[in-house]
C-alpha cells in the first residue's frame, strides 16, 4: 500500500515539473525573448537578403577588367498592394499596362504573401525617380543588388556572364541559391562560381503603414552579413588583349598568346567578339537571342571550340617526333623534284622544286616532300608493321596535348582531332595499310583537327625545349594570390632538349632570313621564331595559320593566330602575330602606322559582309573547320604556303 502512495506522488511530482518548465518557457519566449517576434510581426518587419558583391576580376597587371555596380531589384508582395495611379507608376519603371498586369499576374501566381521581383534591375537613375514616390505604391519595395560592368567592353568569351538560376540550379545546389540568385552561366564566372559569388547575409528591416524603412529590427541582432567573393587576377594582359581585337576586326578567327615558362594566356581572342555588356541590364534577354540566332555565331568560342586541320605547321611536330624515333637527323637529306610520289599514281604537290634538302631549309621554307618521305619513315620503316607504326607515331603526337582537351579552366573546350589506327582499319576494311593511305597527316591536313589554343600550347613547348605547363587564365585567386597546384606541374612532351635546336633554327630562318616564308613579318631588335601554314578548307577559301615564340632565347610569348578564309599564312596570320608579339615584348609598335592600319582596316569576312549591329563584331558560320576528307593512295594532294 504504501507503495502504491509512493508511485503516486512520483508521477505527480513528474506532471508538476512538466508543466513549470512548459510555463517558464512560454513566459521566456513571450516576455523576455524577442526571437519569435519576426515571424510574428512579417506585417511591419521584412526579412531581406543581403546579395554579396561578386568577385572583381583583373589583368595581370591588376587592373580592372570586370566590376560591379549598383541596381535595384522592385519587389511586390501582392496582398499587401492596395489602388494607385498605375499609369504614373509605369512610366515611373518604364513598362506599359500591360507589362504591369502580366508581372503582377505572375507575381500573384507565385505567392499573394511571400515578397517577389517584379521589375530587375532598375538603374540608378530610375531608382533615384521612383524613390521619390515609392509610398505611393503599397506592396512594393526595392532591393539593392549589383550587376557586372565591363568598363573596356573586351575579352567577352573570356570573361563569360552571369544570369538568373533556374530550378534545376536551385535543386542541384541543394539550398544554396533561391529565386532571384545570379550565378555564372559561361566563361570564368562559370569556372569560379563558388569563389566569386560569395555568400549572402540577411538584413531584417523595420517599415511602417506606408512601406517606409524605420531601421533595423533589434539594431540588427538578427542580421548576418553578406561576403563578397574573391577577386581574381588573370593572366590577361588587358592592352594586349584589347590590341588583338583590333587587330582581329571584321576577321573571322583566333589570337591565343602564352607565356611558356608559366602556362599562363596572355591574350584570348575569339573574333568575332561582342560587347559584353549587351549581356548585362534589363535588355540582356532580347541581347541574349539576338546574339544567339544570329547566323554568324558570335558567341562561339573559337580559341578553344574551333578545330582545323593544322597545314605546315603541323611539320614542325612530325620533325620532332622523327627525330625522336632516330629515323631523321639534322643531317638528313631528301630530293625534292616539286612534290612527293607515293602508291601508284599518288602525289603531293609542292610549293616549289627545292632539290636536295635538309632538316633545317624543309622547316624553313616549307618542303611537304620532305615530310612526306620523313612520315614514310615513320610509319612504313620503323621495324614494325605500318599499323603498328602508326600507333606509336599517334602516341607520340598526343604527348603535345593534340587530340585531347588540354583542361584549361573554361567550360565547353573541345578534344580536337586526333585520328586512330580503327578508323583507318574501319575505313580500308583491313590493317594492311601503309603510310601512303594518311599520306595527308605528313603536313597536317586530312583527318586532323586541333583547336587554336593546342597550336598556342604546342609553340609553348618547342620554346621550351620539350615541356609545357597546362594553359590557364587565372593566374591567382583571392589576396593570398593562391595559385593552383596543377598550373606549377610540368607536363613532359616526351621529345630529348637535343633535337629542338634545328627546329628552331629553322623556324628562326622562316621570319629572319629572306628565303624564310615569313620574312616580311621580322620584328626588328626581337628574334621571332615561326611558322606559317596555308590550311585547305572543303568549305571556301583556305584558311590563314601561323604559330611562332620570342624571343628565341629566354622565350616571353607562344602564340597561334587563325584567320579564316584569309588565304596564305604570310599574308594576314604571320603579321597579325608579329604585332601582337612586338606589342607584348616592347610595349609599343616600331613598325610605320600603314603597317598596322593595313591590319585593322582589312575586311576579310566572306564577300565583305560588314558586323552585325547586335555584336562588337561579325562571326562566322562556320562552327567546327575539321577536315574530314578521306585520303587515298591515287589522290592529288594540293597544297599551298
């Protein structure tokens, strides 16, 4: 029995605790804590995010080449809207009534209770009017933001935009973002995102009957602060990368120079260009569709999405790769009659009747017999069968990162073209095949298709005597300067230091010697080592190439210039390139101001089709330039320098 009791006065005891401690709760929330006021009071206190300034982005020198500025987002909570004069209002914004209706239509359809935009980015201008006049308008409120601006309109491939998430954003980012977020859709903004957007704060603002802020709620006890992302220094050189668009106006093509001895992109040139600009603003929609169905592909990255068959330059890797097998030295001769003979009936036609040449003069004025007997070599007398031989040839190409995405920190760069040994066999319906059946490759044509950066990056090697490190546009992240670990990586090309030297002479000959295929390109005071390339093109007229690295000794710049249907690589690619090189070295020009306007002023576009009002400049059509041609035994090869 007394048991019983003692139970009994336990679970009272247990119930009497319970409910003193339910009790000093309620009276702690409700009289001394003012946590639960803000979701309590959402009628006179509005919890705001805080949108974190993106990081700035600069040129190498530090300067500015993205930053932001200041917009207002117009926010609406729709059961809170009461009568006004709408037609003041619109024109206040500048929309009609029947842009109001179809965002006040959606904005109901979202939420008649949760806040949402109703008109982006108003300009300053347009808030300082309408700021004036904003408690005459129930419902509605403005938020602060800001956008990117491009104080030099350039480098827009590079740079990339930003734009509004979506809800397959929103769900992949797992809460991160929410309506009304910005992130980057291409370029650098998109590489970076996670350093340059930031993090948001909140701010919870006091306002009274008439939508005017009073302050903070608590002076700000419950706000959290928004952090800005990291700024970014690029490896562009802002005054090099603005010359090269100059240089490259009304031209179709590509500029990508390289310091070889970091890795780093001094200039990216993807023509044409557009203002990037046009991607920012409350027109940045009609802009966005304009740019994309224009026929002339203006926002096509070529630097690194275009892929050609490389033409001559490409001698300058087979030379190496012989060398390498021990199958062609310095010393090595071959007789050039005018062309090179190979099957029964096939022959390749050259520029000129060289006679007996050299390794060096083959590099210097560009013998495609000489290439053609050096790839025979390779393929058909290695000591293994031709298939065979064929195979460690391709291995040995793709060591200068051919064939395969190089990884620079851009989306969308493509792998380029490197064929294999199946799609030969697949084609011929055996493996018995021999040299004379990719005859094309000896000289860089056929089935090959490299971007302009590999042929960047490809330079960037042969100056460096055999090795290269991954081609990159951030040079460092943050105030720290960090620099990432795989940019300090030297990638070994697999080519001995030795065999370099009559490359480069030869290449040095090609614009320092008047026998050279570049020689009007000689930069006075600086050793230009290059090549120039004429590149066959099924689509039109061929295409203008030339790649070279200065000085010789020492080397400060690698760089691959593309102009498309421009003919001749000495005619338009090797001064282009000669300037850009000067430009970079000396800081100015020497060469007479004709020289120079020759370039600018050139319009190369396909029947002199003058840009496009939308964009800075025209752009071609032509997405991808790969030759896909299948070379046999019996062809007539045709070629030119």
């Amino acid at each position: 029995m007394n048991s019983f009791f003692a139970r009994k006065f336990v679970i009272q005891g247990i119930f009497i605790a319970l409910t003193a401690v339910l009790i000093i709760r309620l009276f702690y929330i409700q009289v001394i804590s003012d946590e639960y006021i803000l979701s309590a009071e959402n009628n006179v206190i509005r919890r705001l995010p805080i949108y974190p300034a993106r990081g700035v982005i600069l040129d190498r020198y530090e300067k500015i080449l993205v930053q932001n500025e200041p917009v207002y987002d117009l926010m609406i909570i729709p059961r809170e809207v009461k009568a006004f004069d709408t037609l003041e209002f619109c024109k206040l914004i500048g929309i009609d009534i029947t842009g109001f209706q179809k965002r006040f239509k959606k904005a109901r359809n979202y939420s008649p209770y949760k806040a949402s935009i109703f008109e982006k980015q108003l300009s300053v201008q347009i808030y300082g009017s309408f700021q004036e006049k904003l408690s005459n308008f129930p419902g509605f409120f403005v938020q602060n933001r800001t956008v990117r601006r491009y104080p030099d309109s350039i480098a827009a491939h590079f740079l990339g935009y930003i734009g509004e998430v979506n809800q397959k954003v929103i769900e992949k980012s797992k809460g991160f973002y929410t309506q009304g977020d910005y992130h980057g859709i291409t370029g650098i903004e998109k590489s970076y995102e996670e350093l340059l957007r930031g993090q948001r704060g909140v701010q919870n603002l006091m306002v009274d009957a008439l939508n005017r802020p009073k302050g903070n709620y608590a002076d700000g006890k419950y706000d959290t602060v928004a952090v800005s992302g990291e700024h970014m220094i690029s490896s562009l050189d802002k005054e090099l990368q603005k010359f090269g668009e100059q240089l490259m106006q009304n031209k179709i093509g590509s500029i990508v120079a390289i310091e070889p001895s970091t890795g780093e992109i001094l200039s990216f040139v993807s023509s044409p260009a557009y203002d990037p600009n046009l991607m920012v603003g409350r027109k940045r929609g009609n802009n966005y569709m304009a740019l994309l169905n224009d026929k002339y592909k203006p926002m096509f990255v070529r630097p690194i999405q275009a892929e050609y068959p490389p033409g001559s330059i490409f001698k300058v890797v087979n030379a190496l790769v012989a060398q390498q097998f021990r199958l062609i030295n310095e010393n090595t001769y071959f007789f050039c009659p005018g062309g090179y003979r190979y099957g029964r009936k096939g022959f390749m036609g050259c520029t000129h009747v060289h006679g007996s040449i050299n390794l060096k003069n083959s590099i210097t004025e560009s013998c495609n017999t000489y290439y053609g007997y050096a790839y025979s070599r390779m393929i058909d007398y290695a000591g293994m069968r031709p298939v065979n031989g064929f195979k460690r040839w391709r291995k040995a190409v793709s060591a200068f990162g051919i064939g395969t995405a190089l990884g620079i920190d851009l989306p969308g760069e493509r792998n380029g073209l490197l064929p294999t040994d199946e799609l030969y066999t697949k084609r011929f319906k055996n493996d018995q095949w021999g040299s004379a059946y990719t005859i094309s490759l000896s000289i860089g044509q056929g089935e090959l298709g490299i971007t302009p950066l590999q042929m960047a990056n490809v330079m960037a090697i042969v100056a460096n005597r055999g090795f290269f490190y991954k081609p990159h546009l951030i040079k460092a992240i943050g105030s720290k300067k960090v620099i990432k670990k795989e940019y300090l990586q030297k990638n070994n090309a697999g080519i001995d230091s030795k065999y370099f030297n009559v490359v480069i002479d030869g290449m040095s000959a090609v614009v320092n010697q008047p026998s050279g295929t570049a020689w009007y390109s000689k930069i006075e005071d600086i050793e230009m080592c290059g090549k120039t390339g004429t590149v066959q093109n099924p689509h039109g007229k061929d295409h203008s190439v030339f790649v070279a690295f200065a000085p010789r000794n020492n080397p400060k710049i690698a760089i691959a210039v593309i102009v498309e249907n421009a003919g001749f690589g000495a005619t338009w690619s090797a001064p282009i390139a000669s300037l850009m090189v000067e430009k970079y070295i000396k800081k100015s020009i020497s060469r007479p101001q004709i020289y120079v306007d020759r370039i600018m002023q050139a319009n190369l576009l396909p029947g002199g089709i003058q840009f496009s009002p939308v964009s800075k400049k025209i752009a071609s059509n032509t997405i991808s330039s790969t030759s896909n041609t299948n070379e046999k035994p019996n062809r007539v090869i045709r070629t030119n320098e």
